[in-house]
C-alpha cells in the first residue's frame, strides 16, 4: 500500500514517535486504516480486513474513550489534544489542520438529525459540543465548555452556552 497523505499530515501536527507520548494518535490511526479498506476493491483481503477493523476500532475506543467512525469525513491533519470523551457522530465532516480537545462532541441533537460541518484550521476547547445542523467557519474557535447550536463564521471565536460571538481586539485576539 502506498503512502497515506493524510495520515501523514495528521502525524506532522504530533511530536515524534507519538505512538509511546499520546493515545489519540491510536484513535486516529484507526479511522485512517478504516478509511484505506473502505477504498478497497471488494474481495477477499477487504472481507479480512473489514471485520479486524472493527475489532481494532472498538478496542481503541474503549481504551482512548475517543470514537471516530470511519463514516466521517475528517481532512487531513487532525490533532487531538489528550484523550477521552471525544465523540464524532458518522455524518460530521470536518475539513484540514483541526483541533479537538478531550470532551468535544461533534453530533446530531435528535436521533436521525442533520450533523455539524466543520471547516479547516479550526479549534474545539475542552467539552466543547457542537450539535445539529451547525457550520464552523475556517478559522474559527470554540470554547471551553461552550454549547453550539448556530452558525459560526469564519476567523471568530464562539464561547458559552449558548455560544455567542466574542469580538476580537484590534491586535486580532478574542475579547471578553
């Protein structure tokens, strides 16, 4: 198999050897695997690797508490800082270079419901949840603690619950 390019960006935001330092590299690991056997032609080699995918997938999100389904769509560079309680619901998109922290939930707020869309190089605080049919803006930020149920434009940062918009200083840093 060729060289994966978005694991390798999701390695580049990792200090070396990630693998022995931070548990979330196992999580991402894992979707990105998920990932390369669902681009499988279908046969016998797919039929193997399919059901030690899911083997694998529950016992890293067991371990790690973080679950990324191989449904999602995450872009390249995906960094998450700690582990634990990091929930992706399977429709979530989530573009290039984000941030999650530990306790981020990004998922539907009604069983069957639209999922967020997360754009690139943005930020999720710690036990962020961003739920239903949310876009996050390239750039944007998103507290700690903050609950996210509208839009977020790109470059701005969201706090509170709910989150509101935070205007931003004029050396480009959010204020309170």
């Amino acid at each position: 198999m060729s060289p994966d390019p978005d694991w390798q960006a999701d390695l580049a935001r990792y200090p070396k050897r990630p693998f022995l330092k931070e548990q979330s590299i196992w999580a991402i690991a894992v979707y990105r695997l998920g990932r390369r056997i669902d681009r499988r032609r279908t046969g016998p080699v797919k039929a193997l690797l399919t059901p030690f995918y899911w083997l694998v997938y529950r016992m890293v999100e067991t371990i790690t508490g973080i679950s990324l389904p191989k449904e999602a769509k995450i872009g390249p560079g995906l960094r998450i800082w700690h582990f634990g309680n990091v929930i992706v619901h399977p429709g979530v998109a989530i573009g290039v270079n984000c941030t999650l922290r530990h306790g981020v939930t990004l998922g539907n707020r009604h069983d069957g419901g639209p999922v967020p869309i997360v754009g690139d190089n943005v930020e999720f605080g710690a036990y962020a949840q961003v739920l239903g049919d949310v876009r996050i803006g390239n750039g944007a930020k998103v507290g700690a603690m903050s609950v996210v149920l509208s839009d977020v434009p790109e470059h701005v940062t969201a706090v509170g619950v709910p989150a509101r918009i935070i205007p931003e200083a004029a050396d480009g840093r959010a204020q309170e």
